[in-house]
C-alpha cells in the first residue's frame, strides 16, 4: 500500500483553521518533520515524525502570525493504489 498526503501535494486545501489561542486563522508550515532533524532531542522515536503514513496521518506545524503560538494538525492521508514512482524512472 502507498499513502499520501492531500495537503502536502496539494489535492486538498482545508478551510482557515483557528488559532487555539486567539481564533484568528492560523498558516501551514509544512511538515513538521522538515523541522527536527533525524536526532533532535525534541523527537522520542525518530518513526514518530518520518513516517507518520504508517499511523494514517501526516504532522503539520500550524503558526498563528497573530499571537506567535504553533500547534500540531494531523492530517488523514489517503491510500493510493499501486506504487507511486518518480517519473525518471528506468523501464525494467
């Protein structure tokens, strides 16, 4: 089984989130494995953050540009049939 992200490939843009501090709208800052590196001290498990498809859902780090605060939005991603390759790929 392949799985992706909606919202990291862009097939899916959620409505304005509120901010769970102010309730102004937050901003998607990506992943929040692009953040902490493979031996951050913030991250117990290194599967925690770099696979977070194999848990069916895929981390990203919201900011309030209002208030300064970040939080965690889970994401379901989707399961997609067959297997996903780059498009160099060499024919067998």
């Amino acid at each position: 089984m392949t799985y992706m992200c909606p919202l990291c490939n862009g097939l899916n843009v959620p409505a304005a989130q509120p901010c769970p501090t102010c309730g102004e709208p937050i901003v998607d800052y990506g992943l929040t494995e692009d953040y902490a590196g493979p031996y951050s001290p913030y991250v117990s498990s290194s599967d925690d953050l770099t696979i977070p498809e194999a848990k069916g859902y895929c981390i990203h780090l919201m900011f309030c540009p209002h208030c300064l605060t970040q939080s965690s939005y889970a994401v379901e991603t989707w399961e997609v049939q067959g297997h996903i390759r780059p498009s160099n790929h060499e024919e067998l």
